[in-house]
C-alpha cells in the first residue's frame, strides 16, 4: 500500500487529486512548503483533512528520504 492510500485511510475526507499532486516531489516540511500549502489550501478551499493528509505524506516521505 502506497503513502497515498495510506493517507486516504487515515484520512477518508480529503481530496485524493490534491494529496497527489501536492504531496509530489517534496520530502521536506520546511517554511516554504508549508506556506505553499497553506495558500493552496485558501485557494482551492481545502478541507483541515485535506490538508492534514497532504501533510502526513510529506512527513511520511521525509522519514523515507533519511
């Protein structure tokens, strides 16, 4: 099972597409990420699950990297 599935079972509200896409390439949390995450959330008015998800991939990606 892949960190996406993962992700959409520990988090069954969020929008699938945008923990894809968002969660693609980046395996580090820092400022910038997070920032980026947070304006994205604004714009495309994404649920706190979506976002949590979106996050716990990229955490989960960052202790893969290591």
């Amino acid at each position: 099972m892949n960190l996406i599935e993962q992700a959409m079972i520990k988090y069954p509200k969020a929008r699938k597409i945008a923990v894809e896409n968002a969660s693609a390439g980046i395996f580090k949390l820092d400022y910038a990420a997070s920032a980026n995450i947070a304006m994205d959330a604004r714009m495309y008015k994404w649920t706190a699950q979506t976002v949590n998800a979106i996050k716990w991939v990229i955490n989960q990606q960052a202790k893969q990297v290591r």
